[in-house]
C-alpha cells in the first residue's frame, strides 16, 4: 500500500498474480511466506509482517519504486524513484523469526525454497539483502540454490555483507559467496569537499574465509539511501542490504534493454565498466578487495563492449615457488575483439611475487588472455591485488585480481590426533610459539564481543588434530577448564595452515542470531564441514600465562542438553543439567522463579535455586557449547537449546 509501490498503470502479467493474492497488486504480483513449521511468530506465515516488515520495504524501494514518487523526510521534500521503477515485484518473505539484534532472521531451508520458488513463478532478478557467516559452500543449500537459479537464467543479487569494522579481511558470508551471484559492497557520496563514492566501513572484503574466493563483484550506492519504510513512511539507511538493491535494480534494467544477455554476461558488464571507489578520507582508490570491479555505471554498463568470464581472479593461498596460471576468455558485446591491450595495474605487490599477462590468443568468438603468476624461493609474505585492465582508445575494462603469500609455521608444530569424542587434557606450558596471528578473518569480531577476543597470540601453543572421513552436521570443541590464571584461547583452522580458519564458527565467540551475538565462549567449530584434517590450536595470548587446561570435543551433536529435577528441599531446588556431546555450555543459563530471574549457582551439573517454601514454576532456558556456533545454515532455529519447566 504503500505510494512507491502504486499499481497506477500497471496490469497483471499474464498468469499473474501468484501466492497469497490478499497480499498483491498489479505492480506487487507475488507474495509468499517461508515459515518453518516451529515457527509460532504470528506473523510468520504472512507476507507482509506490520511490526517487522521495515527492511524488506526499504530494500524493495530501492530496487523498483515507481518513478517520479514524492516522498519526505526531515522536514524535506523529495522526488524519488528505484533504479527499476517499470519492474513488478515479487516478494519472497524467507525471514520470518523476529531476533533481538537483527530484526527478521531466518534459516537455510526456508531461504533455500524461496529461491526456488521464485525461479518456478518466472522471477528475473533475485535480490537478497542478507546473510550469515561462510560454511563450505558445497554443503550450503543456499549457495547451491542461488547458483541453480544463475544455471536457469535468473540474475542472483547478494549483499557483500556488514562486518569489516569486525572482522576485517576475509569477513564475506554466505550466500554472498556464491560464485554465481553478483555480491555487491557498499559507497557513500562522500563529504561536500571529499571524493564521492567513498567505500563504506562497515562493506565487507575480499576472500571469503572458508573457500578463499575473490568477493565482492561491484560497489553500488549504500549509506544513507532515502527509500520507503511502512505506514507511508521514507527514512534513510545504510548497509550493503541498500547496495544490493541498487545492482539488481541496475541488472533488470540491463536484462529489459538485452534479453538475450546471460546472466553471466550482465555480471560482466556490470563489473568489468566500473569507477574508482576511494577510500575514507583520502584521494587514490580503495583496495580491490573492497570494491571488486568498482561502483556501478549503469549506461557504460548498458555498452560493455566487450564480455569477461571470469570478472575477477582468486589465486588464493600460494606459496613459496609457485606457479600458477588462470584465463579469462573473451567475446564481443557489440564493442569487437580487435585492439584490446592487456596490462597489470597493481595496487599492492609482494617482493618475489609477478603477476604477468599475455595478449589474448586464440580465435573470434572467445580467445583467451592467459595470466600468470610466479612465486620465488625467498618471496615476501602478503597480499597482492590490483587489476588486470584491457584498454582500447580511451576505454578500459577492468578484472580485479587477489592472492596472499602464506608461508605456514602451523605445520612445524607437533599434534596429538583426537580419534574420540570426550574430554581431554592439555598444557600449553613448555610448548613451541610459532603462530601468533590467524585468518580469515584477520580480525576477531572484537568489536560485538562483550570483552573482546585476543588477536595477538604469540604465546605457546598446543595442537590436536581431528580427521574428518565423512559428512557430519558439526563438530567443535570447548575449553573446559583452565588451572589458576591460565589463559586459552582456541582456534580452528585446516591441519598445518594458520591462514586458513573455518571462518566466523573458527573463532571463540558466538555467533548464533538468536543468541547472545558477540558472547566471548571458550568453543570453536566447524558447521558442515568437508571431511579432511583439521587442527584444534589452543593458543596463548601475548603476555598471558600459559599452562594446564582441560576440553570437551565432539562431532555430530544437534540435540539440547537433558534437564530434570534431582529434588527439591526446604528453601533450595536442585535440577540437573547434563549434556553427553558439546556439554553445557554455564553462560547460556537463563533462570526464572515464578516469572522472575533469581540468581543461582551451577556446579558439577547441578543447577541450585534459592527460593521460598512452597509450590513455585521453575523455568530453565539451557544450550549446549555447539549452539554458539550454530546459525542461519542450521535446519531448525536453536537445536541444541533445551527450556524446561
């Protein structure tokens, strides 16, 4: 109902409207809801949610708000319009569970069958502005649906995702990951005397930590962006959940104007006929691995003249004397084969590192450019970035490319393997101090955490491996215990590779949305995993003690921890809590007496509450150390958390 989206002039499509037909309108002709069958929201299974549906309002202005719109904020009055306002809408509600810190969230299954569902009711573009932290991507239904989606001609949109001041590098999510998708990271116009198209701090960056790929593809307008809220409200907001919109607005422009462009051809010209974006505040331009091909230019995009596949090249982790060599393969948009110069244009190098490029080879349709890279015995250790530009006249096409020179010290470190789940013991005393910095990501997620997760971890450290032979839904461990002023903190990363961390899950912090988000937890864990060697790196922060420490490990646990009561006398119930896989994790206990929190003591698996004689309601809310680890790719939301009354 609201005036961005009027069906004034507009008709159904032929076998339009599809859904929950309350819901639509001659320019809204779907609406859906994606509610997972434990969801009691009571707007879960409505397309529209009047408490929570601000997001999803905003998002859709910004990429199909009728043109010429009069809308006001501040006092002030404007003339608006998304980037496609001609298009229809189809609204695809896959976040239905209300969060504390997120608003709308939702998980894999329901996401997983809105994509799908969009593809079946003839959708072109698919714009999601959301996302969770990266897991294999082979295992990530989302993942696999967004690039199915791209295999049937459907334009999937992602947005790069919020976490840079967190995580740093190597912070991009899922489904941002998705080879197939155009990931979009986020600008702003910049001060009155600055640049415009400034990279907004909060867009994420290059790789993605799990499968090291080269993301995100484009930069587009982020901060700030004025655009419809519920009631007939307008505000402005930021976030790349405002960028996205902005390129899957910009992609069904260019698919009206060339239907017979692939999905694959509208990712290129829109990443390859990119600007500049600069960095805060200062001339030059960002680093590739935050803007990708550069912000959008929708009428240079409109006449690439040329195609690329890839649009950009991840050379990942290399190592000392390497050779490794990638193509791109070209075709003609309209523009011709003939004249294009390839050159290297470098925004950061590494000393024994070279990055070469010959001249496209081979014949019309699609000759190929071939580039290189060589890597010496002694090279330095760091990222390489820059562009790959082929240039014609005064026209350029640009290919962002990346790779980090890694030489491992995890590997020269001794390691008890884990055959069993259990507990173990261990003592970082005495122990070698070869690592002392990890990634992706290269930060700690410090900023959210109530206390912070140590980044500089040059003390001893201790290694357990765990090989993994079969598909499992997790496996983690958590430190325990620790004797008196011991400090320990784990990591999970692939066997012998500090720079390869499992991502976000890696990291002793719990990243669960509808937790505690940013809870410093003592546990790491992998979510769907690909079976292979893994190191559980227990390690000691600079300056700390270190010493004797004991742990829990587990694989396959989704099951809550057990509660029942032991007894109850005089002014004190005693309940047990116990838990045979991830074990109870203490932090996660929420206890309520008669509808109010009490305190209580938990000791050896007893839970004891001090209260009054008489009948009481007891109501226990408890998780295992797995939940921390769990999200958005987790079938049911909170599987490993028990409440009991």
């Amino acid at each position: 109902t609201h005036p961005f989206f009027s069906a004034a002039g507009f008709t159904y499509p032929a076998g339009f409207p599809k859904g929950n037909t309350t819901y639509t309108t001659p320019k809204v002709i779907v609406a859906r809801a994606f509610a997972s069958a434990a969801n009691t929201w009571k707007y879960a299974r409505t397309p529209f949610d009047p408490v929570n549906s601000d997001h999803a309002t905003h998002v859709a202005g910004i990429a199909a708000g009728d043109h010429g719109t009069a809308a006001s904020w501040n006092g002030a009055k404007y003339t608006v319009s998304g980037i496609a306002p001609g298009a229809y809408i189809g609204n695809y509600k896959v976040l239905t569970v209300p969060t504390t810190d997120f608003g709308l969230d939702g998980n894999s299954p329901e996401i997983a069958a809105g994509i799908e569902q969009a593809v079946k009711d003839g959708m072109n573009v698919i714009n999601l502005s959301l996302g969770e932290p990266e897991i294999e991507p082979s295992r990530d239904i989302v993942v696999q649906a967004l690039d199915a989606a791209a295999d049937a001609g459907v334009i999937p949109v992602v947005a790069a995702g919020n976490s840079f001041g967190e995580a740093g590098r190597g912070g991009m999510g899922s489904p941002a990951n998705a080879p197939e998708a155009i990931t979009v990271a986020a600008s702003s116009e910049g001060g009155a005397s600055g640049p415009a198209d400034v990279i907004a701090g909060f867009s994420d960056s290059a790789p993605t930590p799990i499968s090291l790929q080269f993301k995100p593809d484009v930069t587009a307008p982020g901060e700030d962006v004025l655009s419809s809220l519920p009631q007939d409200q307008w505000d402005r907001w930021s976030g790349t959940s405002m960028s996205s919109p902005h390129v899957a607005g910009a992609a069904a422009v260019l698919l009206q104007r060339h239907p017979t462009w692939t999905v694959q051809q509208i990712k290129s010209a829109l990443a390859t006929t990119g600007d500049p974006v600069h960095p805060a505040g200062g001339a030059g331009e960002v680093a590739a691995l935050r803007e990708g091909g550069g912000r959008i230019d929708l009428p240079r995009a409109d006449n690439p003249l040329i195609f690329v596949a890839p649009t950009n090249l991840s050379f990942a982790l290399v190592q000392r004397n390497a050779k490794l060599s990638k193509t791109i393969t070209l075709t003609d948009a309209g523009g011709g084969l003939d004249g294009w110069t390839p050159t290297v244009a470098p925004q950061a190098s590494i000393d024994g590192a070279t990055l070469s490029v010959a001249q496209p080879v081979g014949p019309a349709p699609s000759p190929v450019l071939s580039v290189d890279l060589s890597v010496s015995a002694n090279a330095a250790e760091g990222d390489g970035y820059g562009f790959i530009v082929l240039t014609r006249g005064t026209d350029r096409r640009r290919i962002p490319y990346w790779f980090h020179v890694e030489v491992p010290r995890l590997g020269g470190e001794p390691h008890r393997t884990l055959t069993k789940t259990g507990i173990y013991t261990g003592n970082t005393a005495g122990k070698k101090s070869l690592v002392s910095t990890y990634r992706y990501p290269e930060q700690g997620l410090a900023c959210n955490c109530k206390t912070g997760v140590p980044l500089d971890l040059s003390g001893p450290e201790q290694v357990f491996r765990f090989v993994l032979k079969r598909p499992v839904a997790n496996f983690g461990a958590a430190v325990i215990s620790r004797a008196k002023g011991v400090t320990v903190a784990p990591r999970l990363v692939v066997a012998g590779d500090e720079n390869r961390l499992l991502g976000f899950s890696a990291l002793p912090v719990d990243i669960n949305p509808y937790r505690d988000y940013g809870r410093v937890v003592a546990s790491v864990g992998a979510i769907l995993p690909k079976a292979g060697a893994y190191d559980f790196v227990f390690d000691t922060p600079a300056g700390a003690r270190p010493g004797a420490f004991t742990f829990r490990f587990w694989v396959n646990d989704d099951t809550p921890p057990r509660v029942r009561v032991l007894r109850a006398v005089g002014r004190f119930i005693r309940l047990g809590i116990t838990d045979a896989g991830a074990g109870v994790d203490p932090g996660s206990i929420s206890l309520h007496v008669d509808g109010r929190r009490i305190p209580y003591s938990f000791t050896r698996n007893v839970l004891l509450v001090h209260t009054t004689r008489g009948t009481h309601r007891v109501s226990v809310v408890v998780s295992d150390f797995q939940e921390p680890k769990n999200m958005e790719d987790v079938g049911p939301v909170l599987p490993n958390t028990r409440t009991f009354t």
